[in-house]
C-alpha cells in the first residue's frame, strides 16, 4: 500500500508541476490562523508545506500572521491562496468579498460532525463552577475574529447571563488576550477568572477533549487540564472550512482540495497537526453551511 502511494505521490507530483508552471503560479501560500505561538503553528504545518511543493512542483510558503485579521487581509489582498478559517473569519471574508475565496474542506470529528463547541473555562482552585460564580471577575475573549473565542460567546452568554459583555455589567472586565493560547494560558496562570476557547468537546476532558486549542495547549504542556474546569458551553458550531483564492486555475485548487482531503490516511502524523488532533480528516464543504454564521457576523457588526 506504502508503495502505491508513494508512486501515486511521484506521479500527482510531476502532473502538478506541470499544471502549476503551465498557470504562471510559481508559488503557493499557506495562510494560518491563530491559535497558539507561530513557531507551534508552524511546525504542524511543515508536513503540508513539504506535501503542496510536492504536488504542485512550486515552492510553498507559510505564513503564521499574529492575529486572524492577518489571515483575513492576505485572502482579501490575494496575498494567500489557503487556509483553514473558522467560521466567524470564513464569514468575514465573504461579507468583505464574496469572490475572494471559496469553502473547500471541513474537519470531520470521530463521531463523523463537523461541529465544535466555544468552551467557558477556569480554574479548578478558584471556585468558579459557572457562570454564575464569575460575576463580577475578568474575562477573556480571544480574537474579535474567532468565533468560538468571540463571536459565538458573546451573543449566547448574554442569553444565560441577561446582561451584556461590557465591562462591569456582569463580568468585573472583559478583556481580549489576543488568541486561544493566550486564553488558556491567562486562566491557568490566573490573569483572568475564566475565558472561552474552542474544542470539539468529543473524548475525555482531561486530553483537552480530542481536538481543538486545549488540545493543542495539552500536547504543547502548556496545562494539566485537572487544574481547569468546564463552565459553559455553546451550542454546536460548524467547524470553520479550508478555503483556497477563488481565482486560482482550477487544475491547482483539485490538487490542493485533493491533497488535504487524502492527508489522513496518507500521513496520520501530519493531518494530527493540521486538524488541532484527533479526526477523521477532511471533507467536502460549501458556503451554504455558513449562512447561519454569516448572518451572525452581520448582525453583530450592524
């Protein structure tokens, strides 16, 4: 089996270069959003990196921006051709620039969902079981773009708490940490009470759940998930899609969207990496299942 798909691989690899050189792209850019340090971003991406050049017989390059705005921009300004947006970005994208990009690819969970959860958390010493015990204490969102570490949270939190998320309402402060990690990393150490993040909310807690940023931040060492307990949670979420520049010749997309949807069963290492941990890959996804977030995303900026 190895050997197929590596004379698979040998082959893709020459037919894309060919396809890539005959369209003038004589680079591919791999965008990644934010969620934990660049150099951790990086290294999981690495594997793709390798795999793009590859198959498509160019030099690929990645791009770890500090903020999910730097991803939005470089999709917008055609300065990326992929990556793997959440949902709230992937609608910031669209509202900014229907023609920009296009939903390709969605991670699939082992219950084979595409959906995940924004995660209210804290710290276990602190007493703060609920939201209810977090009145009057910090709290942290993560980027305005996330949405499990903004959007989401901020219109379904309202509904439980019946105040707003300004500071002093109900929460003591609600501050931005600038990303997942940053969260995590900020109620472990106790700069905030409590804060939100993302995770499928599949597996056991004390992994990080099997996939998402407490996973990620699990496998870095970055906490012991017995310090933290649960809070809150959303309603699913549809996982955010990959997405690829709308513009590019059609025989690089096939190529590009072949290459992430194979990538599980081809490297379980490298699609561990890519996915934020356990999954059953990638599969096909279309603009239609983002309405709903679309919407949201609208509405809140309205």
């Amino acid at each position: 089996m190895k050997k197929l798909i590596a004379a698979a691989l040998a082959t893709t690899a020459l037919t894309g270069a060919a396809l890539a050189q005959s369209a003038d792209v004589t680079e591919f850019r791999i965008g990644i959003l934010g969620g934990e340090n660049a150099q951790d971003r990086m290294n999981s991406y690495e594997c793709l990196r390798g795999y793009t050049e590859e198959r498509l017989g160019v030099p690929a390059k990645l791009f770890a921006p500090a903020d999910y705005n730097g991803v939005i921009q470089g999709l917008l300004g055609g300065t990326l051709d992929m990556a793997w947006l959440g949902a709230s970005a992937y609608a910031a994208v669209h509202l900014q620039d229907p023609e920009a990009v296009e939903p390709v690819l969605v991670k699939i969970n082992l219950d084979g969902s595409y959906g995940y959860h924004s995660i209210g958390f804290a710290r276990k010493d602190a007493g703060i079981n609920t939201l209810e015990d977090m009145q009057g204490k910090v709290f942290g969102f993560g980027d305005p773009n996330s949405t499990s570490g903004y959007l989401i949270p901020s219109i379904e939190i309202p509904q439980t708490t019946g105040a707003t998320m300004e500071s002093g309402d109900y929460f003591g402060e609600v501050k931005f940490t600038g990303g997942h990690e940053q969260t995590i990393v900020a109620v472990n150490n106790g700069d905030v009470a409590g804060g939100v993040t993302w995770a499928d909310g599949q597996g056991n807690w004390e992994d990080g759940y099997n996939s998402g940023a407490l996973r990620k931040a699990v496998d870095a060492g970055l906490v012991d998930m017995n310090d933290l307990v649960e809070i809150w949670r959303s309603k699913p979420i549809p996982e955010g899609p990959v997405v690829l520049r709308k513009d590019l010749p059609e025989e690089v997309k096939s190529t590009m969207t072949a290459l992430v949807d194979e990538l599980h069963e081809m490297d379980a290492d490298c699609a561990y990496g890519v996915a934020a941990g356990e999954s059953l890959g990638f599969d096909p996804i279309a603009h239609d299942a983002y309405v709903s977030i679309v919407e949201a995303r609208k509405a809140k900026s309205n």
